[in-house]
C-alpha cells in the first residue's frame, strides 16, 4: 500500500507503509508545518510498515519540533520501531 497523508487543521493520519521509497512525500508534507502551526499531532496507528527512512523522517520532525519550540505528539500503535527509538531516547 502507499503512503497516504490526510490532514484536518493540526492532525495529520498517515495510512500505508513509510519507506525509502515513500519518505519524500512525507517530507513534503512536513517541509514547512512549523511555520504555519504550533503544535501537530499525527496518528500512526494505520502504518503498516516503517524502515529506518521512516523512522529518521520522525525523528527529524521532532528536532525541528524542539528547536522551533514547537508541540509534536505521535499517538498510535502504528510501529515498535519508532516506539522503541523514542524511548530509548526518553531512557539515554
């Protein structure tokens, strides 16, 4: 399945698989979000499947979330990967 993005004001739902292949409309989508809002929320819970891509994609949303001083929540189960990168983060 590809990668699908819908948005409703500040949350975002990916649906689909986030890959090497895929990571480039992610980012699009992302590029400039910090600009315009304060705080995102994006669902995870329809990721099929992440790769390390997928994951370094969220991971510099998140710096760029800090950075900017801005509100970045992940909500759902969507992929361990990601989980267990960010809490390994939240323990180092």
């Amino acid at each position: 399945m590809e990668l699908e993005i819908t948005r409703y004001n500040n949350f975002f739902k990916i649906k689909g698989i986030l890959n090497k292949k895929s990571i480039d409309l992610f980012q699009k989508e992302f590029s400039h979000v910090f600009e315009t809002l304060n705080s995102v929320t994006i669902s995870i819970e329809n990721i099929e499947w992440m790769d390390r891509y997928g994951v370094k994609a969220f991971v510099k949303l998140n710096d760029e979330a800090i950075l900017r001083n801005k509100k970045l929540s992940i909500i759902g189960f969507g992929c361990k990967d990601l989980y267990d990168h960010f809490n390994t983060e939240i323990a180092a």
